[in-house]
C-alpha cells in the first residue's frame, strides 16, 4: 500500500523509518531480545500514524525500507510486510497516551523473569529513583494478538512515574516521548532488574525512602544533562 500525504509528512514517516529500524540495533546490542523477539514504534507526530517492525523478520535483516506504516487502529497504510504481533497493544497505547511517542517490547532475561513472578522491581537503586520515579509496576496478564497488552500498559503506567511495565509472565514494555527514549528505558529496565537480583542474591536491599526518590527523580528529569 501508498500512504497518501503531503512532501513534508513523507518526509517525517522517512525519517521514523531509518531511526527505529536503526533503534532495533540497540535492542541487539544490549542483549534486550533474542531471534525476531521485540520491536521498537514511533508515533508520527500530528497524525494518527506509526511505524513499527515488520512480524518474524531476523533483526539482520531489517531496513529503514521494510519498516511498516499503520494507523493508531493497527491498519497497516504502507509497507509490503505484515507488522509486528504488537501492532493493536502499541496503538492502544499512543490512542490513550497522547504524550507517548515511543513503545518498545523486549523479554530482556532479567526484567522478564521478574514479570515472571509478577513482582515489581523495588526502587533499591538511585539510578531507578532517577529514571523510573520508584518501582517499575507490574501490568497484568494478557494474551497477545489484540490491544489486551495494550490495556494493560495503559491501566498501569497511568497510575505510575515509571516508562517502563513488566507485563506479568509475558516481558517488558517502555514508553518514552520518543522511540529512542523508550528504548533507553528498556536499557536501564534490564540493567536495574540485573542489579537488584543480584542484590537479593547477598541479602534485602534498602529501600530509598519516598522524599529521597522524589527528590533524585526531579533532579534527573529537570535538571541533569545538557539543557
């Protein structure tokens, strides 16, 4: 199919096209996803549009070309491939949450086996307290194919800091104001869970009290890095 814009969207939608099919490498390589597990979508800004992984390609194969083009109904509008199995639960998510202009799915090992036991990661870490605004909440149980994810995502982030859910027995879902965004949650998501198990490991870890995790999280969202 042809998606039917004006010069300047199409511009736009090129663009989202070589960054989240470059952002699929960094999914790679942090070791976040195994064989075609995973994917990276962008909202186009100003329309009802996505792009997202093509379903079941090899991350080796992937093109700014075979990205795919949907509407926030998870109709495909431009692309020769089948969209990623998280078409619905991604546009459920940017249909509920206007600000979200990113969504990531990875099974990163350690994040995943704690959506396993349906536990939230423990803000133990001020390096969580920075980027998660506390624990990073689990979503519940959902069967994939529909926008049952999607619900889920929404249902709880709604009620959190956090851009990241661990959706129970299933994997991880980040959003972000943009793709690249999201996936930096995703990086620090499995890092963080890794930390946090090994730390159970030798004994409880302590937990940061509440002002001090408000405090690291306005810090690093307002006033770190270059403005």
């Amino acid at each position: 199919m042809t998606l039917t814009v004006s010069a300047d969207v199409r511009e736009t939608v090129a663009g989202l096209r070589r960054d989240v099919a470059r952002l699929h490498g960094e999914l790679t390589r942090y070791a976040l996803v195994v064989w075609t597990a995973g994917n990276v979508s962008a909202r186009v800004p100003g329309h009802d549009l996505m792009v997202i992984k093509p379903s079941g390609v090899s991350y080796d194969d992937l093109t700014p070309e075979n990205m795919v083009v949907c509407d926030l109904h998870g109709r495909v509008v431009e692309g020769e491939h089948a969209p990623s199995s998280d078409t619905d639960a991604q546009a459920y998510v940017y249909r509920e949450m206007p600000h979200v202009g990113g969504v990531v799915h990875t099974h990163s090992t350690y994040a995943t086996a704690w959506a396993s036991r349906g536990e939230p990661i423990p803000c133990v870490l001020t390096m969580m307290a920075d980027e998660f605004g506390g624990a990073v909440p689990v979503g519940p149980f959902a069967l994939i194919g529909d926008d049952s994810i999607g619900c889920g995502i929404v249902e709880t982030l709604r009620e959190s800091r956090s851009p990241a859910v661990l959706m129970r027995n299933h994997g991880v879902f980040t959003v972000g104001r943009d793709a690249r965004a999201a996936v930096k949650a995703a990086v620090m998501c499995e890092d963080v869970a890794r930390t946090v198990h090994i730390a159970r490991q030798l004994g409880e870890p302590l937990a940061i009290g509440q002002s001090d995790v408000d405090s690291l999280f306005d810090r690093y969202q307002n006033v770190y890095g270059q403005r």
